[in-house]
C-alpha cells in the first residue's frame, strides 16, 4: 500500500485530502443544511457542464472505456471492468438491501425546501446511499492513473474523478455523504484489484489488441 501511494501519490494524496474534508464538512453539519448550502452555488456554464461531465460515471461510458483499453493493454482492460462490477455489485448491495429508506435529495426536500434544479437532468427519488457514480469514477481513474508513470496523468485523473462525483451533488441526485462514501468504495475498490492485476507479473500482461495485431 505505501509503495502505490508514493507511485500514485498525485492521485491518492489529493482524493484523501478531500474526503477528509468533505467529512469534516458532513460532522459539522446535517446533510439537509450541507445540500442545501451547496446548492445555492450555480452557473448557466455548470449546469451544462456537470450534466455532461455526470456521464463519466455511468456503468456504460465505464465498460466502454474498460473495452477501448484493450488496445493498449489487455491487463488494464481487464482491471478496469473487474474493479467496475466488484464495486458497482457491492453499491448496489448497500442501497437495495442495507439502506433502502435513504431518499434523494428531490425526495427529501418535497414540501420542505425549493432545490435549484437544472432542466433536463431527470431527478431520480430513492436509493441515494452510496453514490454509484462516484464509485464508478473512482474506481475507473484511479485503474487510469495505474497505467501511466506521468504525474500530471495521476493529478488530472484525480480531477476528473472529483469532478464526475461533485456533479452527483451539483445536479441534486446525492447528498455529499452518498458521493463521499461511494468515492472511498471506489478507491478501495481499485486498490485491492491492483494488488490482483499488478501484483504479479504473468504472460498475458503484456497482451494487447495492438501486439496480437502485429503477430
């Protein structure tokens, strides 16, 4: 683990300061008056942004990403996709069996408070803990800044992933606690297949579409 940390450290040294403070965040205050907060900070340039930069942690855009990298390596491809279902099935476990109660934010605050709310996201109302976009982007840039030695690489899929969990909260379909708790699944997610995928050089590592292309 602290060998991954110092190669990765661009990725895992940032990704920990903001759950750190994202959690400090949530112990000094509730999650309704934290949302609620946030939600008073809006763009007409982020409302479009966010809707499409929500998209990186879709299930779908994540296996196509997972397929593309089997052109450079079949390892990466195969890490990706594993790290993908493994956490994608254990979010699910946890939001249609352990926390089933656990409203959205359009849910929570109907008859309470007015949401800001951006036209054309469709709101989803149950199912809110954890974060299964937050997870997936985790878990998807964290195997992306794996495969390359390049610092900038690492911070830059730090931000990607930051960014695709924020606009969980920013478009009002999470509360920071769902997106904080599925960004942690993702990163433990990613680690521990590391140490499946990287831990031990094999033959097949090496595979790719582009070297059987050159047998």
């Amino acid at each position: 683990m602290i060998k991954l940390m110092r190669q990765k450290a661009w990725f895992l040294i940032p990704s920990l300061f903001v759950i750190v403070l994202s959690a400090v965040f949530i112990l000094l205050s509730t999650k309704a008056d934290l949302h609620l907060l946030l939600n008073k900070f809006h763009t007409a340039f982020f409302d479009s942004f966010f809707k499409i930069a929500t998209y990186l942690g879709d299930g779908v855009v994540v296996v196509i990403i997972g397929l593309l990298a089997l052109v450079l390596s079949l390892r990466l491809s195969a890490f990706i996709i594993t790290t993908y279902a493994a956490t994608g099935i254990f979010v699910q476990l946890l939001k249609h069996f352990f926390f089933t109660d656990v409203l959205r934010p359009a849910a929570y605050f109907k008859d309470i408070a007015t949401l800001y709310l951006i036209e054309g996201v469709r709101l989803y109302h149950h199912n809110s803990f954890p974060s299964g976009h937050a997870a997936s982007a985790f878990a998807l840039f964290l195997c992306l800044a794996v495969s390359t030695n390049k610092k900038f690489m690492h911070f830059l899929c730090f931000l990607m992933a930051s960014i695709t969990a924020y606009s969980r909260v920013y478009l009002s379909q999470h509360f920071l606690i769902d997106v904080l708790t599925g960004a942690i699944i993702g990163i433990a997610g990613a680690v521990g297949f590391y140490y499946v995928f990287y831990g031990k050089e094999r033959n097949w590592h090496k595979l790719s579409l582009l070297t059987l292309w050159r047998k």
